[in-house]
C-alpha cells in the first residue's frame, strides 16, 4: 500500500528535491511550509499546506486532517549561520520549538517516525576526519547549537513518547535536479556554488575565497559537497529503514571525500568555460581547516552510496542557475 510521508519545510532547497524522489518512488507527500524562505513553484503535483510550526495547532491540524501519515521528514529550520550569531533567538525559536511543536503534535497522532534535518555543523571543528558519529560536539554557531539541541529534544521524545527518529547530519549541500526544474533559490545565496555563480551572472560585483593561506595543499579550506540528489534518497532510506524497525541514531551524509575551495573554482571554469578571476579575502572566523564525512554507518546500515561527486554538482547548479537567474521568479507563479 502506498505510505503517506509528511514534510516540513518540502518547498526548500533540499525539502523540495526530497518530495520529488518521493513522488517518483510513488509515495503519497503533504508538504507543510510557511514560505517564509520556500517557494510553493518548487513543489509540483503535491499538496501544499502553508502553515507555521510554531503554531502548534497548524501542525496538529494537519495530523488530523491526513490521520494516515506514516512518517515525517523534518527540514523546516533557518539555516544561516552567520544571522544566527546575531539574532540567537530566531534560531533557537525556530530550530528547537518549532522541533518540539512537531514532536508533540506526532505523538498526540501516534505518529513514531520521524527523519530530521541535522548538520556537521553540530560537530564544530572536528579533531579527527573524516568525521564519524562518534565525533565529540562542539557546535560553534547558536545554528549548530539549535541542531544539536533540537537532537536532544528528540532522543527525550524517543524515551518517553517512543517516537523513533534518525538525525540525518548533512555536509554541504549542493548540485540541483538534472533537468533543472529545481535548485538553490536562496537569497542572498551564502553557498560558494550559488554565489560564484551570481557573480558569473553579472548579479554580484565581486566573489571572495576565504583565505588562502590555510594549511590544506592549495591553501583553501575543504569540505565535502554532497549533491541534493543523494540527501533525497537518504531520507527515504532513512524513513524504511525506521519503518523496518531500525533503531534511532544519527547518521553522517558526505561523500567521504574533501574538495579545496579553489578545486571548486577550477571546476566551475571548467565545466562553464568561462575563464575568470577569483580575490582572496581573509579568514573567516570559525571556518574549520577540513572537514570531510566518514559515511560507513549510512552505507552499511541504510544500504546508501552517493551516486554523484563535484563535477555533477557543478553541473547541474550551473544548469539551475544559469536557466534561472531569478530562480523561482523566472517560472509562471501558480
Ligand atoms: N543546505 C545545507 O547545506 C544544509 C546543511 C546541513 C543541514 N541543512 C538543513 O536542511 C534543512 C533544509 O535546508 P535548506 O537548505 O533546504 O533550507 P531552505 O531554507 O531552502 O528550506 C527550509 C524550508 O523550511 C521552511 N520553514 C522554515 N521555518 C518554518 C516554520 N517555522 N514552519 C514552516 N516552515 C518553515 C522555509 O520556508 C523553507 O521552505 C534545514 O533544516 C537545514 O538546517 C542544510
């Protein structure tokens, strides 16, 4: 019989790939989101509820209204970094007791599974890579902070309410749908990929890399860009693995590999053809050396593999981006 799945914040970036794969692995999808960052064009043929989780009764009433919901995929959260440092509030509110407002309304459902939206950011600046599960916390942004909190308030719930859940700890999100319906429409975009490419489209003066004088091999910082299309169908591994009884616990989604700052530079030259020029600007404060995922457990365990590296990724972004300067903004509204 075909399992309805509820998903919080489906008209995102990720959320809205994930209902995508979904859909195409023939599952029934609600999708509830406030738009406050999502765009409804972002999500076809499934239903749309726009509402807030935190108002508790709007989430309640969507268990009420769809009684055959048999998991959710949590990715409604604020995901800036920087704004959370200088307004903590927004993302503790957000992150954590719009976590706790849905986690109350599932177990007044009887609703037991659920897949969350965590980050390697909850691991701060890590003392080993590639980065296990087992890895200490030491979260250095109140973002980072309000993942990991918004995990504990989970593992309470798993206790005492028994609902079962699976933090999915992503690494840099990137790469957009391959027939560029879809993508990263988020403004001001704050991903390297989404950034460089605004300043290829003549949408910004100028594009920086961090420091180069870090000590990696070409002296920019790494980090491992898993591409959309992987997280989407984690997260259904994810949901039947918790489906099939599989036990609460966090998984780490990387590709296991790191790519420098200026590989990314150079494979976006590559795959554009377009020939430029990169500043280097300073440091940023909190920017780890390194950080790559040890994904072991989410292989063994999920039964999950990649499929793409960096040249996909920088492919299809390109193709979303440069198709859709204005992202959402340049398809018919509905
Ligand atoms: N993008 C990344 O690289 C990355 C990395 C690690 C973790 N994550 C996590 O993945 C999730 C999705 O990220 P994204 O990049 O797709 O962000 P996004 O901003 O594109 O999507 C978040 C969606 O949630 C909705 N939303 C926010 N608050 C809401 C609320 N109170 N009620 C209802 N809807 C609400 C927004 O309107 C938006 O559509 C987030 O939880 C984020 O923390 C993202």
């Amino acid at each position: 019989m075909t399992k309805k799945v509820l998903v919080t914040g489906g008209c995102g970036y990720i959320g809205s790939h994930t209902v995508r794969e979904l859909q195409r692995q023939n599952y029934d999808v609600v999708v509830f989101d406030n738009l406050v960052k999502g765009h409804r064009a972002a999500v076809r043929d499934a239903p749309v509820i726009v509402g807030d989780l935190l108002k508790p009764d709007e989430i309640r009433a969507v268990f009420r209204e769809h009684p055959d919901i048999a998991g959710v995929l949590h990715f409604a959260a604020y995901i800036e970094v920087g704004e959370s440092m200088r307004n903590p509030g927004k993302y503790f509110h957000n992150n954590v007791q719009g976590c706790v407002n849905l986690l109350d309304a599932m177990a007044e459902a009887g609703v037991r599974y659920l897949v969350f939206s965590s980050s390697c950011a909850v691991y701060g600046t890590p003392d080993h890579v590639p980065v296990t599960e087992e890895e200490s916390y030491k979260p250095e942004s109140v973002y980072g902070a309000s993942k990991r909190m918004a995990e504990e308030v989970m593992e309470w719930y798993d206790r005492l309410k028994g609902i079962r859940h699976t933090p999915l700890r992503y690494f840099n999100a990137a790469g957009a749908s391959f027939d560029a319906q879809i993508g990263d429409a988020y403004k001001p975009a704050t991903r390297i990929l989404p950034s460089l490419f605004e300043y290829l489209l003549g949408q910004r003066d100028r594009f920086f890399i961090n420091g180069n004088d870090y000590p990696t091999e070409d002296g920019t910082c790494i980090r491992d860009y898993i591409h959309v299309d992987d997280l989407a169908t984690a997260h259904i591994a994810a949901l039947n693995y918790l489906w099939n009884g599989g036990e609460s616990m966090p998984f780490n989604l990387g590709t296991g590999r790191g790519s420098s700052n200026l590989e990314i530079v150079n494979m976006v030259r590559e795959v554009t053809g377009i020939d430029f020029e990169v500043e280097i600007g300073p440091r940023r404060p909190g920017d780890a050396t390194r950080i790559w995922a040890d994904n072991t457990r989410a292989r063994k365990v999920l039964g999950w593999t990649p499929r793409y590296g960096l040249r996909e990724i920088v492919e299809t972004d390109w193709r979303w981006h440069s198709t859709h300067p204005r992202g959402y903004h340049d398809l018919p509204q509905s």
